[in-house]
C-alpha cells in the first residue's frame, strides 16, 4: 500500500532505487558499525540484549536477510526515513533537526514489542530502536536512499536475530 501511495503522490528525495554504489554499501556497513558501538553495550548493560548466538547455515542467511530486508526493512524505511525524517528535513531545512525527530517516532512505533524479561510497554526496546533509527537515519541522509538505510535495518536486524536475544 504505502509503495502504491509513492507511486500516486511521489515525494522529492526518498530515494527508492535500487541502483546503489559502493559508497552506498559503504555507509550502510557504517551505519551498522555505529550503531553496534553504542547500541548494543547499552542493551547488554541494561539487560534488554542477552548474548546468545543461533547461527544459521549460509542459506538460511541468505533468506533471512533477503526477507528481512524485502518484508521489513525497506518498507520500515520507506515510512520512517522516505516520509517521516523526508518532510521534517524539507520543512525545517536542518537534517540535524529531524534526525532526531524521526528517530524518536521510530522508537515509539516499537514501544508495544514485548521481549523476554521486558513487558509492553516496553522502554528498553523503544530506547534501542530510537538509537538505530538515528543511525538508519545518517545512512539515509548520506546517501539519499532510502534502500541503503534498508540494508543497515536488514543487516542490524539479522545480527540481532543471529547473535542475541532481547
């Protein structure tokens, strides 16, 4: 739905387009290393991650990765970074300024996950999601794509599944 609605009402600098660069690829990796030093010490410090690794076979990787980014990640980014963080940054004209903005609507969107050991509403998850939708946020400022900051959210994502519970 919300790809018919790009589609019919089209907005300035989302940046759907699958024809990324190295440099993109670069700066979703950048993203994912950012948000891995902080995020992840905090959400082990506060007891919200547990590391506890489920390693999959390179198949299964692949398909996880492949529908995370495909079934969540894109579309997530799309909402999140294409029109919530895309119309604050046009209307204020500072990215500095929206970053934050979309970053905290993303990590309320999260508050009603339950996780082990932490009941909706759920602050630990609101709290590291508005941390890595600030990073997902800089990978779709620096590279003006919203499929760039999808593969970040793909790639945090699949770590998360693949190595902790939380």
């Amino acid at each position: 739905m919300l790809y018919l609605f790009l589609v019919r009402r089209p907005l300035e600098n989302i940046g759907f387009t699958f024809n990324l660069s190295s440099n993109d690829l670069k700066q979703a990796l950048l993203g994912l290393t950012a948000f891995s030093l902080v995020g992840l010490p905090l959400g082990l410090a506060f007891g919200f991650l547990r590391y506890l690794p489920d390693i999959p076979t390179i198949g299964d990787a692949l398909v996880m990765l492949l529908a995370g980014y495909l079934l969540t990640a894109l579309i997530e980014e799309v909402l999140f970074r294409g029109l919530i963080q895309n119309l604050p940054t046009k209307r204020l004209g500072k990215f500095n300024q929206a970053l934050p903005i979309a970053a905290v609507i993303f990590g309320l969107a999260h508050i009603n996950n339950s996780t082990p050991r932490f009941d909706v509403p759920n602050l630990g998850y609101a709290l590291i999601a508005a941390l890595v939708g600030a990073a997902y946020g800089w990978v779709w400022w620096r590279t003006k794509k919203v499929t760039a900051s999808a593969i970040t959210h793909a790639l945090v994502s699949f770590v998360w599944g693949v190595l902790f519970i939380g």
